[in-house]
C-alpha cells in the first residue's frame, strides 16, 4: 500500500514570503513612528513657548525617544527629562524656607495639550500609512 505524502515546500514558501512581507512592515512602522514621533515633538515645543523662558533648560529638555515594544504593540514617545519638568506640567505649592504654602502654581499641561491637538492628524497619518502599507 502506498502511502500519500503532504508536499509541504509551497507552504514553507509562503512562510518565508511572510517572515519577509512582516520584517518589511516592521521596518515601515518604525520609520512611522519616528516621523510622527518628531512631529509631536515639534508640537509639543510649539506649546511649550507659550510657559515663558527663564534658561531654556526646560525648551531643550524636550526630546522624542526610540520606538519601543509596549503591550504587544509598537509606540513612540516625547518627553523632558528636566527635573523640574513635572512641575511645570501639573502644577506645584509655592512654599517659602521656612515651610509656610503661600500659593498654588497651576500647571500648563504642554504635553497633554500637545497630545490632544496632534491626536486628529495622528490619526488621518495612520489612515494613509495603512492604505499605502495594504496596496504593496
């Protein structure tokens, strides 16, 4: 009795055309991310001059970082790494030496601003990314 076999090469074909179709897709979306990383960024300083300017420190604090892997899905980050940053953005107590409050300072919110008013174009991106990344 003969046996019947499973020609198993035109799968394995279609596996490696798919390992190569994704790493190209990989490729693609970071290069995204980075684009719209440094769009936001350009956003966010953008509304950052609107804080005023005493040294600059915290304007040239304001970075865009790496794309990185966050809940099985790929993201993007802006950022300061001024200490002072959190301050400025959400607000703090104005205490004097000896410990006494003697007023709040509100926050200026810059990131979540920026955040919010890239959030539209981010979006109309993606769409076109998609619709270009789904006809090759």
């Amino acid at each position: 009795m003969a046996s019947t076999g499973f020609d198993t090469a035109s799968l394995q074909r279609l596996g490696r055309d798919l390992l190569r179709c994704g790493e190209a897709y990989s490729k693609k979306e970071k290069k995204f991310l980075r684009q719209e990383g440094s769009k936001l960024l350009r956003k966010t300083k953008k509304e950052a001059k609107r804080v005023g300017k005493k040294t600059g420190n915290y304007h040239e604090s304001i970075k865009r970082g790496k794309p990185y892997s966050y809940r099985r899905s790929n993201a993007i980050r802006v950022y300061s790494y001024a200490p002072h940053a959190h301050l400025i953005e959400e607000g703090h107590r104005m205490v004097t030496h000896d410990g006494q409050e003697v007023g709040f300072v509100q926050g200026h919110h810059v990131f979540e601003t920026a955040a919010r008013d890239f959030e539209p174009q981010f979006q109309s991106d993606l769409d076109d990314f998609l619709e270009g990344t789904v006809r090759l």
